[in-house]
C-alpha cells in the first residue's frame, strides 16, 4: 500500500511539472495566443480583488504584420485604455476589475502602441514600462513616473522608458534631483504628446517632463509649475500659462531651444517667475502669432528672478504689467536682439546689475509714464 501511495505521488508531481511545463508554453506569443494585455488578480491591503498588467503581447500573426508595418485591423491594440478588466469567473459569470498596477517592462518593445492610456485606477506604473515602444506618439496619464508618491527618479516621465537603449529611441539624460541625481533613459523619437489628467490635490514634481522629446504637454489643475519642469524639452514649441498656475519655478523651461512663444493671456494668478526659468530659450519671441518679438508679462506677476530670460537671443520686446517694480541679476543677459522693455508699474523700477549685459540692440527702456529711462 505504501508503494502505492509513494508511486501515485510521484505520478502526481510528474503530471503537475507537465501542466506547469504546457502553461508556461501557452503563454508564449503564439498563433494560439490572444494579442493584448495579461493580467493577475491580486488582493489589496483592504482585501479587495484588482488587476495587475503584467504583460502586453501579441500572437505570431499580428507579430508578423506589425514587423512588416501593417497595421491594418489593429486599433484597440494601438490605442490601449488600461483602466478595468473585464473577464468571466468559473461560472461563467461576468466580473469587473480595476487595474491599479502596470508590472516593470510590460509594453516593453511593442511597437505596435501608438497611443496609451492609464485610466483613473491606476496607481503604480513599473520601471521601464513603456522600454522600446518606438512607435509610441502619446501618453495620457493621471500622475508622472511611478506613483503620485513616487520621489527621485521615480518620479519622472523619464522613469517609464527604461535605460537600455533600443531602436527608435534616443537617450536622454534626466534631472531629478536638482544638481544632485540624473538618469539617462531612452525616449521613443516617436513621443510627441503627453497630457496629465489628474486632481486638483496632486502637484506635479519638479522636473516631471525634463528631456522629453515632445511637442505639447497637457496638465489638468496645474498650481505651480516646478523646477525644471519642462527644462531641456527641445521639441516644445509653444507653451499657454494655465490661469491655474501661480508660480513658475526656477529653470522650469530653461534650455528649450524650439520655444517660439509663451502665452500669459490667461495667468491672472501668476505671481513670480524663477531663476534662470527661460534661460537657453534662444527662439523665445520669434513669434507669437499676433507681434513677433514680444512677450507680455501679466499684472499679477511681481518677481522676476534672475537670469530668467538669459540668453533669449531672439526676444526683441518685453513689455511688464504692472506688478513688476524691479529686475534681478543679468534677468535679460546675452538677449542680443533685445530692442524695448515696457514697464506699466507707475513707480520707480529698480534695476540689478548687468540687467542688460551684451543687449547691444536695446535703444529704450519705458516706464508707465512713457518717459525713457535708458
């Protein structure tokens, strides 16, 4: 009897290598396989059932289309909405799950993902998540990197590409840190948009979108715009000041070498622009739709730090609402196509030193009276 038992045993662990064995071959991408995303149930700390993406594949066949660039049929794959999973429990019965997770390297290498989006649910975004889609045109989100808790280089839109270099990508070194931290990642050339819908309670993270090779970028209930928020964004062109925002940070657009035009149409609740926050904008007023040159500062801003314009070399007018009773250090230093600087604050202006330093075109300097200060 004892051998009995022992040999069924053996069969019975001999059978569970096999199941396991043939289950770990059906998950391989295969003609078999059903192209999209792979998830697993987990239990939250309050004992609720959610959804882990743990894998984003395709089958062979849809593999083989997307290699020779055919993309025909395939737009729900394109353009993923991660945000609840449907499936049917043992009794065939329909259930729902939110999607709180994406797992470390999920997307990673799929170019068929033009457009992703990350729902509400989601919480937490794996490193490397996104690695090699070089395909990828747009991220919709409702945090940057990791988590609305996430800190140094989590925190970063940088944090989702991975640092392995791949085809269609281009390495970009990312601020997170300020001086102290940086990280090179490798950016789909792809990426041209990337739009933040989140709540008014989360605050975007100092260098959020640093480096990133996008055109736009959209923020929903955006209260400040942080350090080096934007900086080194060489692709953005444009840029509209949301009438949310109230302070713009230090270097938070410094080195965008595209910026043609910065809209403060609509900051009325602007109060303060940082150190050195343009500075390497060197197309900043070429133009801007309506006058070229100009930039028009609004009434609510009454701090201007300095070197925050450093360096604009196309900027030919400035003109400074009424908030605005004195400039820092070298705020407008090497703008060497400066010409006028408007000043509608009745009162005296103070000015700092070098303010002006190699501004050799600048032929006036005007106060609120119209009377020529320089």
């Amino acid at each position: 009897m004892k051998k009995l038992l022992n040999l069924l045993l053996v069969l019975t662990l001999t059978f569970g290598c096999l199941c396991s064995f043939a289950a770990c071959s059906n998950d391989k991408d295969s003609s078999d396989v059903t192209s999209g995303a792979v998830y697993q149930i987990k239990k939250d700390a309050d004992g609720e059932d959610y959804a882990v993406l743990t894998k984003y594949r395709l089958n062979d066949e849809d593999a083989e289309k997307v290699a020779d660039g055919d993309f025909t049929g395939m737009d729900e794959l394109r353009n993923p909405v991660i945000n609840v999973y449907e499936t049917k429990n043992d009794k065939g019965e329909k259930v729902t799950y939110k999607v709180k997770e994406v797992a470390e390297s999920a997307f990673s290498g799929q170019t068929v993902l033009k457009t992703v989006t990350f729902g509400e649910y989601v919480e937490k975004l794996g490193a490397a998540c996104l690695a090699g889609c070089s395909n990828l045109e747009q991220i919709t989100a409702t945090f940057v990197g990791e988590s609305k808790e996430a800190y140094n280089e989590k925190k970063t839109m940088g944090y989702l590409f991975g640092t392995t270099e791949a085809d269609g990508t281009t390495s970009v070194t990312v601020k997170h840190n300020g001086a102290s931290g940086s990280t090179t990642y490798y950016v789909p050339d792809s990426l041209k948009n990337i739009e933040i819908k989140n709540s008014a309670d989360y605050v975007i993270p100092d260098y959020a979108f640093y480096g990133m090779p996008c055109e736009t970028v959209t923020v929903a209930n955006m209260s400040a715009i942080g350090e080096g928020t934007f900086g080194a964004m060489t692709a953005l062109a444009n840029y509209k000041v949301p009438a949310t925002v109230k302070t713009i940070g230090n270097s938070a657009f410094e080195g965008c070498t595209a910026l043609l035009f910065v809209d403060f149409s609509e900051a009325t609740s602007l109060t303060s622009i940082g150190k050195s926050a343009f500075s390497g904008c060197s197309k900043l007023g070429k133009a801007n739709f309506a006058d070229e040159g100009v930039i028009t500062v609004p009434d609510s801003v009454t701090f201007v730090g300095e070197r925050a314009f450093e360096n604009c070399t196309e900027l030919k007018t400035v003109v400074f609402g009424t908030g605005v009773s004195a400039l820092a250090e070298a705020t407008f230093g090497g703008c060497t196509s400066l010409k006028t600087v408007e000043f509608k604050n009745a009162a005296e202006v103070k000015l700092g030193i070098m303010v002006f330093h190699e501004c050799e075109k600048l032929t006036e300097i005007k106060s609120a009276s119209g009377k020529t200060l320089a």
